[in-house]
C-alpha cells in the first residue's frame, strides 16, 4: 500500500493545549498539547491505559476535560459540545453495531441517529455499501459478518452523514492483519477525499501509515512527529538485529553488557539497544559464544518504530519524578 500525503489544505481542526483530566488523585491526560491539519491522518501510539482514548473522548465532546482548552473544528470542546457532535464521526473498538439488525438496517438505523435527510438516504446507502464492498451483503445479518466487514460496516456508519473529521478509537483491535490492511486503504482514501482521520493504536505496523504520531504513555505525549522523522530522533541508540538458538539465553547472557542499552524481542529475534555497533558486534558475539549460544545473524538495522518507542519510554523512566 502507498501512503500518500495529506490533503493540501493546511488549515488546522484540531488543536489541544495544556490538556488535562483527572479521576480524583488519577491523571489520564496530562497537559496535553498538539494540532492536527485537514485532511491529515494523525495517530496517537501507546499502550493500554496510555490515556489516548480518554484524550478522543474529551475531543468527541463526550467528556468535560478538567482543564486546558481544545477545539474541534473550530467549537471549543468545553463549551460547545454538541456542535462538536454534530460535526464528527466517531468509531470505538466495539463498532457500535447492532447485531440483531441486517446490515442496511444498521445504515437506515445510523441514518436517522445521524440526521441524515430523507432526500438522501438512498444515496449514501448506496455509497456506504459500496465503500465498504457490502454491496452483495445488504441482506445479511451483522452478527454473522466476519470482524473485518463488520469493520468496515462501522466506519461507513461513522460517515453517513459525511462528516468532516472522524475519530478512530482502536477500530482495529481483534482484527487479523489482512482486514486491517484492507480497513487502512479505506482510511487512505478518506484522507485523500479530504477527511482528517484521528486514529489510536497500539499496533506498531498500523502507525507506520500516519501522516504524523504521537507516542503516549501515562497520560503524556513523549513524542511527535511523523514516523520517518521519529525513527531518526534516537542519537544515542544504534540497533542490531540478534538472531540466535536460544533468544531467551541471549537475553539473559547480554543483561548488562557494556554498551547495550537493552536487548528487546522483535518478530522472530531479537533488536539490541547499543551505542555503537562496530564495537559492540564483537563484544556481543563473543558473550554469547561464551555461553555456548549460536548466533545466527548480528547485523546493524534501522530502528523501528517500537525500538523507538521502548528507548523514549525508557528515558522518560530514567528522568527523576
């Protein structure tokens, strides 16, 4: 899949300063800040429990921040919550279908929910199956819609009534990688139309398609930016791939070996952290040699984006409280 670049139109719709919630003693969100232009796909990456769905929510209008200011599509999230409502399209990770109901049911049904007019029903019916390749399956109940085309049902849901901005809450949770892949052509094509797409994930491979990304974790943004620029922000981290007989005993053998940062599992081996890999290749080998561990394949690679995100994580650690 080519990624391809924003909407030209610069114009920002949504931007957060300085926001913050609290749960009693809890900080979900804190001092959140950060803009989102027309026709961007902008992703928050992290965790659960990071505070990225509390974040859309607050965004949504469906939840009062505790302070600091936020504004969507031009309505403040405070004090214009309705107008907010009316003007996005909202997706959650439990698709907000109704299973007892075929699926042109749920499209007549969000239809109405969505103040579509009657005059133009039949119309974004027709446009919403065929987006979503559901043409053949009007018919059919949603309870019997495999998770990828009860996917794609919901985000045609979502834009029923053509809203200018959409917010995506983990839509792809529990979907396997094809359907997600298929679902993020989807986002492609509404971003290339001129929507901008607000997106959470916690997978990696996901985040890679964002215009922009914001790393969250415990209610902050530790970084911002977009993937390619984030992948090069790590001066003190080089990255070598590790593949071995015994991953586990790798790990263990390199726990505090001079210049390894960290020794993290990555697909089918492992990435270790280093401050230089000419001298720690060697250094590595002959540990794990030591230990009687083959090695398989030691060679430098580029960090990915979760090598990025576990070393900005762990700095964020080291800093005092």
């Amino acid at each position: 899949m080519r990624k391809m670049q924003p909407h030209n139109n610069n114009s920002l719709v949504v931007e957060a300063e300085s926001l913050e919630k609290r749960f009693g003693e809890f900080v979900a969100v804190d001092r959140v800040c950060f803009s989102v232009k027309r026709g961007e796909i902008f992703g928050f990456l992290g965790p659960n429990g990071a505070g990225k769905s509390t974040t859309i929510r607050i965004l949504c209008g469906l939840l009062a921040p505790t302070s600091g200011r936020a504004r969507v599509g031009g309505f403040d999230v405070a004090t214009q919550p309705e107008q907010i409502r009316q003007n996005i399209g909202y997706m959650s990770q439990r698709f907000s279908l109704y299973d007892d109901l075929r699926v042109e049911e749920n499209i007549d049904f969000f239809s109405g929910i969505y103040g579509v007019p009657e005059g133009r029903r039949r119309e974004r019916k027709e446009y919403v199956l065929a987006m979503a390749g559901l043409g053949g399956r009007r018919g059919t109940m949603t309870r019997e819609l495999a998770g990828g085309w009860k996917q794609r049902l919901a985000l045609g849901c979502a834009i029923l009534h053509q809203p200018p901005i959409l917010f995506l809450d983990e839509p792809t949770s529990g979907v396997d990688p094809i359907a997600r892949r298929s679902f993020w052509d989807l986002i492609y094509r509404l971003s290339a139309a001129g929507h901008t797409v607000f997106v959470t994930t916690h997978y990696m491979d996901e985040a890679e398609y964002c215009h922009r990304l914001a790393l969250m974790y415990r209610g902050r943004i530790i970084a911002l930016g977009p993937p390619a620029e984030l992948k090069q922000t790590l001066p003190s981290h080089r990255f070598l791939r590790l593949e071995s007989s015994d991953p586990l005993e790798s790990m263990k053998a390199l726990e505090g070996l001079a210049g390894v940062f960290d020794v993290a599992v990555f697909g089918g081996g492992l990435h270790v952290a280093v401050a230089d890999p000419a001298a720690a290749v060697p250094r590595v080998r002959a540990r794990l040699e030591q230990r009687g561990i083959q090695v398989r394949v030691l060679e430098p690679v580029p960090p990915s984006l979760e090598d990025v995100f576990v070393a900005v994580i762990e700095e964020q650690e080291r800093k005092p409280s």
